[in-house]
C-alpha cells in the first residue's frame, strides 16, 4: 500500500516528530498543534513523489521495529545496571536517578561534545516543548526530567546536523532514537555529528489536552507559570505554579496513572520498542516492587540502565570511574515486575501489531515480527482493545 502523510495522519499514526516538516519544508509542509493536543503536519494539495517518498522511508509513525533479538525478551544488551547520579541536586531534579542529566554533564565537562540534544519546555513558555540545543551543564539540569507530552523534535534536523564543528549527544524516546539513525543512515555524511544516542524508557506519549485537564483541576483563576511533570524526587510530583504563587501537586500515581497515561496516542499503544533498541543505553525507572507491583513511594531516585552497544558501556564505565554515577549490576530477569507494563507490551506486541496493520489499511510497515510465547485467549483480548481503541479515538 502506498504511503501518504494524510492516511497517516487520519489513521492517528503520526507521532508529530516534525521529520516530514524537516524534509518537506520547500513543498510546504508545515507543523501545527492540533485540537487533539498533538502536533501534526498540514500538507499542500500538491507535494513532490520524492519527499513523499523518503518521507515514507523514514516515518515513525508507519515503520514498526519489532525487538531484533530473540535470546533476551528486551533485545540486544550488552550489559544491565541499577545506578544513579552521584551529585545529589541532578540525582533529585532527574526523573528517576538522573542518570541521564549526569552522563550529559559528564560529556560536556569532559569536552566529548559540543552540545546536547534534549528535548525542553520552549523559552517563556509553561508548556509546549521542542528540541533544544544545551551548551552548558546548568542548561541541561533545567531540561532534566521528563516531559508527558508532545515535542517538536525533528522540525530543523537538517540545520542542526549541517554544522561541521558541532558533535552531539543525542537524548530522545525510543522512537526518536530510531528516526534519527534511519535519517543518518540515508545521508551518512552527517554521522560525524551524533557521538551517542541515548534513550529514556518509554510508555507513550500523552497529548497537551492531559496535561490542561491537570490545570484546570487546581482551579486556579490564575494562570500557570511554571510546570513539572516529576523530579524534585522519585518519583516526585505533578507541581504547576501559578501567577499568584499557589502551587497545585497531584501524585505521580494521580498523574500518570489517572489522566496522562490515560490520553496516549494509538501509535504509542500499538510500539512494540518502548525500551530504546536502537540507543548506546536505554534508562527508566528501577521501580522497587512491593507483592510483585512497583512501589511508587517516595525514595532516592534509581534508574534502570541498558547498555545496548559496546560504546554505550564504555561511557558508562567512564562516567563511573570518574564519580559521575554510581552502577550495579541488574539481573534483566528482574525487570520483569520493575516493568510490568513494558515486559506486557514486548510480549504482546504480535496481538496488537496484526489488527493495527488491518486497521490502517495495509500502511503499516512491521518489521521483525514473530508469534511470542504468549497466551492466546489473553492475546486475543489485547487484540480486541486495540480494535476498541483504534474506533474510539476517532469520536
Ligand atoms: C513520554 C514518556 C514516557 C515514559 N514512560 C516510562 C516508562 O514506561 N517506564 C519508565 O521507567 N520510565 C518512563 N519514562 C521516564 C523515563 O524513562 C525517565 O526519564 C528515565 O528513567 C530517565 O531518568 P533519568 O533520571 O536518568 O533522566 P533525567 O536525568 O531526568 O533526564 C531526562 C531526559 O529526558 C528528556 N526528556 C524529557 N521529556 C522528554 C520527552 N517528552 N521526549 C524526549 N525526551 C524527553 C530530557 O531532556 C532529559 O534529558 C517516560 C518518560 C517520558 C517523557
């Protein structure tokens, strides 16, 4: 089936990374913030086959890549780890234990890089977020954790990986990281400019219209200053400030698990890789767990590490040595119950990925896709809910 930005759009693949604004600036492609409180691209009647077409290559939102690696259940690992920062203001502003704010100082300090590119709230704004470039360590401890929402991320790629002195570490989702590689793998001239690829666990990304029915909810005639979806903790608070100095805090448990993780987009729903495949290391959150169940109390934040390439260990072991970060070493097995979310969702990938592929006409472009060792009955209700959920987000 042949691919076309706007099927992709109206099937609610689109992620709204921005690469189809990156590529197709001189047809005119455009992103906007939709009433659905995700970005989206708006497309000229009329648009060049070959735009569209390396435009269809690249994706996110259409090409699916299935875990390439059947000995693990969470792919290719070199080497696993619980750790955090050792500085204990980026331990406590990080999400979980500010491994990765610690890692990109630690490159920065070390003069392996010229800049860091992290996703951040845009300047003199509360809310909307993009790509932003991060010279300094104090600039990336005020990007330091995370953001549940969309983010602008690929819009000006072209401009940023055109500067022949600048070498980057690259901080994005999962799907990011893959976006980027495929990118650099179709113009390789730029794969000077990336020196490492790091990625944070993801679950999905939810819409603006969450994080609004948040606000509203402190009902503050005010309006909102400063937000914070984590941090300041493990798992810290949802925190908005308003204008009159009130602050409004609702739990992560509240946050995430009531209202963002609620308001996903349906590509989100159907990803197979919310472990960072494709990245040096993927970092999330070491939940302790209490009778099988992670353990949302607050405690000293400590991360879940994932060394996925030789490079990305070695940068580890560096930042260790040095006294950057504290590391153990993890038993993968484990992430089992600190993830059960994620271990679900890689298991059960093949019951959403089929009806997702019927559903979106045949666009779908799955790679890699096997029959787990799976539960049928339970597969076939996974399936079901997807169905559900694919009609339901179109009311
Ligand atoms: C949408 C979303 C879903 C998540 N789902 C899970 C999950 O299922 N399981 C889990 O364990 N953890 C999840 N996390 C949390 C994430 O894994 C933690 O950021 C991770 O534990 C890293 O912690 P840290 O303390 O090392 O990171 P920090 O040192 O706090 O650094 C976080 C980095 O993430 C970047 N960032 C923040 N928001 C975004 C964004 N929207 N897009 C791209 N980059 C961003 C920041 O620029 C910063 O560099 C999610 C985060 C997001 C944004």
């Amino acid at each position: 089936m042949r691919f076309s930005i706007q099927q992709t759009v109206r099937t609610s693949l689109c992620i709204g990374c921005g690469l189809c604004e990156a590529i197709g600036q001189r047809d005119g492609i455009k992103m906007r913030l939709a009433e659905n409180g995700f970005y989206e691209p708006t497309i000229p009647d009329s648009i060049s086959k070959e735009i569209e077409s390396e435009i269809g290559k690249l994706c996110p939102g259409v090409n699916i890549e299935c875990i390439d690696n059947k000995e693990t259940f969470c792919g290719n690992v070199v080497a696993a780890y619980e750790g955090w920062s050792n500085e204990p203001e980026i331990r406590k502003k990080g999400s979980s234990g500010g491994i990765i704010t610690a890692l990109a100082c630690y490159l920065l300090r070390k003069q392996q890089i010229t800049a860091v590119l992290q996703v951040g709230v845009c300047e003199g704004d509360f809310l909307h977020n993009k790509l932003q470039v991060s010279r300094t360590e104090e600039e990336v401890m005020a990007r330091a954790s995370s953001r549940y929402a969309p983010a602008l991320v690929f819009d000006h790629l072209p401009e940023l990986l055109a500067k022949e002195n600048e070498f980057y570490l690259f901080i994005g989702k999962p799907c990011d990281v893959m976006t980027l590689k495929k990118y650099i793998n179709i113009h390789p001239e730029y794969q000077p400019r990336i020196k490492y690829y790091l990625s944070l666990v993801c679950a999905g990304m939810p819409s603006y219209n969450a994080t609004q029915q948040l606000i509203r909810e402190a009902g503050n005639p005010t309006p909102p200053v400063e937000l914070k979806y984590r941090g300041d903790g493990w798992p810290g608070n949802f925190k908005v400030r308003f204008q009159n100095g009130e602050e409004f805090l609702r739990s992560y448990n509240d946050s995430w698990g009531k209202v963002l993780g609620r308001n996903v987009r349906f590509r989100c729903k159907i990803c197979p890789d919310g472990i960072g495949q494709w990245a040096d290391l993927a970092v999330g959150d070491a939940w302790h767990t209490v009778d099988g169940y992670p353990d949302f109390t607050e405690q000293e934040g400590q991360s879940f590490i994932l060394a996925r390439t030789p490079v990305g260990n070695g940068l580890l072991n560096e930042a260790c040595r040095a006294g950057m970060i504290s590391l153990q070493p993890l038993d993968i097995g484990n992430l089992r119950q600190m993830q059960p979310y994620q271990y679900l969702r890689l298991k059960s990938v093949f019951y959403r990925l089929v009806p997702a592929w019927f559903l979106s006409g045949g666009r779908l472009k799955i790679h890699r896709l096997h029959i787990p060792r799976f539960n049928f009955i339970q597969g076939c209700k996974i399936s079901a809910g997807t169905v559900y959920r694919f009609y339901k987000r179109k009311k």
